[in-house]
C-alpha cells in the first residue's frame, strides 16, 4: 500500500459523517413521526387548531403562526438596523472603529439563548407591558409577541451583519472609486453602486438571519407567554413552535400519538429553517466562487 | 462659474444634504447597536451584583438552597465545563478529517465535495431544539438514560457544522504556494495536510475550536432533554449533568426572590466564561493575521 492511503481512507470514512447524520436526523425524525401521519393528513394537522393532547386532538396551526409572528416581527425589526450598520462598517468607518465594532458584533453573536431571555425578562417585558401596550390602548402582560420580536432582533443582528459586511466588503473598489472621481457623493456610491451589486447577497443575509430566528428556542419561550392560542396583535401571546417542543418533549410518553405530534413539530419547524437557510447559503457560496 | 446656473448649486447642496442625512442614520443605527449590546451587560452585572457571591462559585446547591438557602452553582459550572470540552473534543475529531480530506484531497467542485459541503450547510441550519430532539432519541435507541455522555454528543453535533466551516474558512487561507512546495519535496498528501497546512493554520484552528467551545457552552435547547441535571458534581460519563444555561432557566423560573436572583448571579458567571473565551478568540484571530505569507 502507498504510503498515506490508509490516511487518506480514515479522513475520507470520516467526511462522510455530515452526510450520514443530515439524512439520519431527517429519517430518524420522520418515522417517530409516522404513527400519527398514518391516523391524520398532514394538512388537518397542519391547520387545525385544536391543540387538545389528551383527545388526540394534535392541531399545530396555533403554533405555526406563533412561530411565524414572532420571526418575522424581529425580522422586521433586524433588517433595517443590520443593513444600515452593514455599510457604515464596510463604506463608511475607519479602519479603527472598524476593528472596536467587529469584536462588538462577535460578542453580541456569542452571548447564549439563555442570556438574552433573561435580559429580555428584565427590561423588555416590563418596557412592553407597562409603556408601549398602553401607549396603543391596550393591555399586555409584556410576555408578547412584540417582547420576542424586539429580544429576537437583537440576537439575530450580529449574523445579518457579519455576512452583509462579507457581501457588501466584496464589491470592486476601483468601481467605488471610479464613481467617487466622478464627483458621486458617498450616498450616490452606496445608493447606485454599492447596493445595485450587491442587494441579492445582502437578501440572502437577511434570509439566513430570518432561519436563524426560526429555531431560536429558549430566549424565545422564556418571553413569548406560551399561549396556545392564535396570535391577533403584537401584544398578544404566542407559543412558537421550539418552545412547544422544549416545554413537552421527553415527557410525553403516557398520551398516544403525543411523541409522534412532537416528532412531527420537530420536522415541521425543520423544514421551515432549513428551505430558508439552504437557500440563502447556496446563494451566498455561489457569490463567494465568483469573487474567488 | 456656478453664479450662472443657480439650479446646480441648489442640487449639489441637496446631494449634501441627503448624504450627511443617510450618514447620520447610518451611525444612529450603529449606535443603537452599540447601546444595546452595552445595555445587556450592564443590566446583567449590575441585577447579580446583590447574589455574586464567592460561594456561587465554590459551592454546590445546598439542602433548602432552592428555596433561597446557603449553596452555589459549581455544580453547573463544572457540569458546563464537562460538556461543552467534551463535546468540542468529539466535533474536532470528526470536523478535523473532514475538513483536511476536503481541502487536501478532493477538487473543489469535485461531486463529493459538493455533497460534504451540501450536507454541512444543511446541518448549520438546523436549529439547536431539533439537535436535542434527535439527541433524545439516539438516546432511546442506544439505551442510554440524561447524562454527560448523551449532553456532550448532542451538543458535539450542534458544534459541527460551527466548527467544520470554521475549519474550513482557516485550511482555505493556507497559501496554495505552500503545499505545492511541501509537494516539491516529495511529501504526500497527508504528511502535507498535517505538517505544512495545519502548521500553518494553527491558530486559527485554536481560534475556530473557541468558537465552537463558545457555542456549546451557551447551548441550552440542546441539553434539555438529553443531559438532565443534578445538584452534584458529575464525575462519570453515565450520570445526569447539570449546565449553566439550564441552571439560569430553572433559577428564574422559582417564586422565591433570593433563587432569581441567583439566576442573575449564574447569568453574569456564564457571561464572563463567554467573554473570556471571545477574548482568547480575538487573540489567536490576531496572531492568525500576524504570521500571514505573503
């Protein structure tokens, strides 16, 4: 044998692994799943609303819609704000501020689900509960949509950020400085150049910052008010779907048919993130080759 | 000159005008952000001031420490400890080959690659719940019950994809003229990868398993049903394990004032486990710099 096979077939054994554990959680899934699909069809599960365990009665429309709620309130909210901050960092800051921001971000990007509920619980609850709920007429416990939005926003900034800046930062200079020598003012750089380059890539962050914000569990429960009911306005509770999952799962083995529902929500929810982030990170590694 | 068209001046002010206007919202925006992170640790240091004490960290829970009585969390911080190296132990050896046959063995847009890097991004997406849901029936199937070594694989698995792209990002910087030389002097592929690449990419491969540390020590989704918990210090792979995260989840959901803040207290501990591993990170991320080929 030629020295380093036997090496080469332990690495190569070893680089299958992402792909036998991708399609294993997908199998292993969707046959703890299958019991209740076989008794109901995936759409009466899907958009019934009678969330009723002890009945059988296993509707997670109530909770598709709270996931939904609470993710694109803080999408909402992030967008925005990381763009805007995108390109201060790549076209407007020095290279100083640069390099105190950046740390920042990756700090920010960092700090655990848990910490960020926390904070959550102790400024934004009351923050939503007793200022903006009545300032819009209306009562909240401050355990809403709106609070998991807003706790949501902050932890999803860092990622739109990171991979807007990589987007932004990969634009050619020589175009920037061929039209700031034309007399372009900053604004005109970003608004015409800048931007018309490079908005599908900034898109694609946003996307995979929303994938993100899908799966986002404890900071989320910790906040949202875990009301299985269906959501009518910011200042009502929700109960999104990985909080379902970390409230029930592992306790639910005396009710029939509840260990395949909460099989079941887990592939659900699966499916939501992973379309949105496999789609935004194809996207991206497609833009990455070109500028290689 | 610009006496003789009044227009343009009007316009050129405009252009002035909108361009500070975009700059100031741009560094309100960056501000704001700023603030809030700013905010965040303020108000969490400051809430656990009252309960930081040093027994937090030399003590496990005490009989009664739930109900506000004598004891700490050493328990969880040992436990978190436990898990997250463990864990990051089990993705680096198998996030290490991966990423190694990858860059070093195959093309780049070679079919298995492709496949290798498909499944990888798949993996990065999904959410840290659905990790601990399939941990928890992996679990089932092998017959293992909530411990150490069940938290640890789970949260191994959440750090993988973290992990294996991180690799990947650092091997992919490895200036090409390197191991062309390397192979010039008749090394193979292996001895390539490991004593000329990896050499090289040392430091940033300290800073990608931080990264991951970081990760898996601030991950509670993936734990809940899979590593349990305990009031003891977890001294075997096979018995319940208590985490930071968990600690802080379970201590703020207590009625009594003197446990939450307690919660407080734990948050601040992980907190600054957290930002000293960000500050190791930021400091192999500048040595990874510094030694660049050019």
């Amino acid at each position: 044998m030629k020295k380093g096979k036997g090496q080469e077939l332990v690495a190569g054994l070893f680089s299958l692994f992402p792909i036998i554990l991708a399609i294993s959680i997908f199998l292993l899934l969707l046959v703890k799943a299958f019991p209740l699909l076989s008794l109901k069809s995936l759409s009466t599960i899907l958009f019934s609303s009678a969330w009723q365990p002890q009945r059988g009665q296993f509707g997670l429309w109530p909770f598709i819609l709270g996931t939904l709620w609470v993710t694109i309130t803080a999408f909402i909210l992030a967008a925005p704000l990381s763009i805007l901050t995108a390109i201060y960092i790549s076209d407007y800051a020095s290279g100083r501020l640069k390099k105190w921001l950046v740390p920042v971000l990756d700090l920010l990007a960092g700090l655990p689900s848990v910490i960020y509920g926390m904070w959550g619980i102790l400024l934004i609850v009351p923050l939503v509960g007793k200022y903006l709920a009545p300032l819009f007429g209306t009562y909240s416990s401050g355990y809403c949509i709106l609070t998991a939005g807003i706790v949501l926003a902050v932890m999803i900034v860092p990622t739109i950020v990171n991979v807007s800046v990589e987007v932004l930062s990969a634009v050619p200079a020589d175009l920037k400085e061929a039209a700031l020598a034309l007399g372009a003012t900053r604004l005109e750089v970003v608004q015409f150049i800048v931007l018309k380059k490079s908005a599908p890539g900034v898109a694609a962050a946003c996307v995979l910052g929303l994938s993100r914000a899908f799966g986002e569990t404890l900071a989320v429960m910790m906040v949202v008010g875990n009301v299985p009911v269906i959501p009518t306005s910011l200042f009502s509770p929700a109960y999104p779907l990985p909080a379902l999952l970390a409230n029930n799962y592992g306790e639910m083995l005396s009710i029939p048919g509840y260990e395949a529902a909460l099989n079941l929500v887990a592939i659900v929810l699966l499916f939501m993130v992973i379309i949105f982030s496999l789609a935004a990170r194809l996207y991206l590694n497609k833009l990455e080759g070109r500028t290689d | 000159m610009s006496s003789h068209q009044p227009g343009t001046d009007r316009r050129l002010k405009r252009r002035h005008q909108a361009e500070a206007g975009f700059k100031s919202i741009l560094l309100a925006s960056v501000i704001l952000v700023v603030v809030i992170l700013s905010i965040i640790l303020v108000t969490i240091l400051w809430k656990s001031l009252p309960a930081l004490k040093l027994s937090m960290i030399l003590q496990t829970p005490g009989t009664g420490y739930y109900l506000g009585q004598q004891g700490g969390i050493l328990n969880a911080i040992i436990g978190s400890l436990e898990v997250s190296l463990g864990a990051t132990f089990i993705a680096l050896i198998i996030a290490l080959p991966t990423v190694i046959f990858l860059n070093t063995y195959l093309k780049r847009r070679s079919f298995l690659a492709e496949v290798i890097r498909l499944s990888l991004d798949v993996l990065w997406g999904i959410p840290s719940i659905v990790y601990g849901v399939f941990g928890f029936l992996l679990m089932l199937m092998l017959h293992l019950r909530a411990s150490l070594l069940a938290g640890m694989i789970t949260i191994a698995l959440v750090e993988l994809p973290i992990l294996s792209r991180a690799l990947d990002e650092t091997i992919r910087l490895v200036p090409p003229e390197l191991k062309e030389a390397s192979y010039a002097l008749g090394a193979n592929r292996w001895q390539t990868a490991t004593r000329v690449v990896l050499h090289q990419a040392l430091p940033g491969l300290i800073t990608s398993v931080l990264i991951a540390l970081g990760r898996g020590l601030g991950d509670g989704a993936s734990v809940l049903f899979t590593a349990g918990y305990t009031d003891r210090i977890t001294t075997s792979l096979f018995q319940p394990v208590a985490t930071l995260p968990l600690a802080i989840f379970f201590q703020l959901n207590s009625p009594f004032p003197e446990v939450r803040e307690r919660a407080f207290a734990s948050a601040a501990i992980l907190t600054l486990l957290i930002l000293f591993i960000s500050l190791l990170t930021r400091y192999f991320g500048r040595k990874l710099s510094r030694h660049k080929v050019r």
